[in-house]
C-alpha cells in the first residue's frame, strides 16, 4: 500500500473520527433538548433512542480506530501476523454490535405509532444489511486466516531452503 494511499485513508479516517465526535458532543444534546418537546405518550422514546444512537455511534468509533490500526500494520508490513486478527474481530463484534442496535431502535420504536411502520420495516432492512457488513468482515478474516497461514509455511520453507544451502 502506497504512502499516498494510506495518508489519503488516514485523513478520511480522521475526519470521520472528528465527525463522530461532534455529533457526540454536539448534535446528540441538541437532539435531548429537541426531544424534550415530545408528547407525553412519546416521551418514554427519549432516553432509549439517545442510548441507542450514543451507542451506535461508539460501534463507528471503534471500528475507525481499528481500520486505523490495521492501516499501521499493513504500512509496517506487519498485517499478515496474528496480531491483525485482534482487530478484526474487534470490527466484527462492533457491526454485530450495531446491527443490534439498529434492530433495538426498531423494538423502541414499533410500538404504538411513534412513526409509521414502513419506518420500522426499513430498520430492519438496514440492520440485517449491517449484519451482512459483519458477514463480509467475517469472509474477509478467512482470507486473512489463509495469507497468514502461507506466509508462516512460505517462512518456514525459506528457512529449510536456507539450511540446504
């Protein structure tokens, strides 16, 4: 991987990590303060949705900071090591995480008519489509699981080869 190519993702890497951040600091306490306004039969919604996106948005977090890292090991020549597999099950536990919170959001919000049902229908197609995300991820590890494994036996053989001659 060039360098060009791993500044380029390091500096959308960043920007997303500082976006999350401000929707953290800034967008979720402006949303509390929006949702003081609900109606009283809604009002229940609040702290649940706000968990939920809290919580979502920590799921995004970890899995920047992780492509972060596998990044660094792929510049270091080091991502075809057992230590990349940390990180990646670390961003399939946090799509897994996310699909559940996407389907959560649909549990708070499906009863009664907080919002029509076709919203709730299309949460859960988003959350079995980030599923399929973690289902990538997990394909992905394999092919990982499989570079790793040749590049140990193709050290191995190079350190026989290096003993006959």
């Amino acid at each position: 991987m060039g360098k060009l190519a791993v500044a380029a993702l390091r500096a959308v890497l960043g920007v997303l990590l500082a976006g999350s951040l401000f929707v953290q600091g800034v967008m979720v306490p402006l949303l509390a303060i929006d949702m003081n306004g609900l109606k009283p039969e809604y009002a229940h919604l609040r702290t649940p949705i706000l968990v939920i996106l809290v919580l979502g948005v920590v799921t995004a977090q970890v899995v920047l900071v992780c492509v972060w890292r596998l990044v660094t090991m792929v510049r270091r020549g080091t991502v075809f090591s057992t230590g990349a597999f940390r990180y990646v099950h670390i961003v399939i536990g946090a799509f897994v995480a996310a699909a559940c919170l996407v389907f959560a959001l649909g549990v708070v919000l499906a009863p009664g008519e907080a919002v029509a049902p076709g919203v709730v229908l299309l949460l859960g197609g988003v959350g079995l489509a980030v599923l399929g995300v973690a289902l990538v991820v997990l394909v992905l590890r394999m092919l990982l699981a499989q570079a790793v494994a040749r590049d140990i036996e193709a050290a191995r053989m190079q350190a026989e080869l290096e003993e006959v001659i």
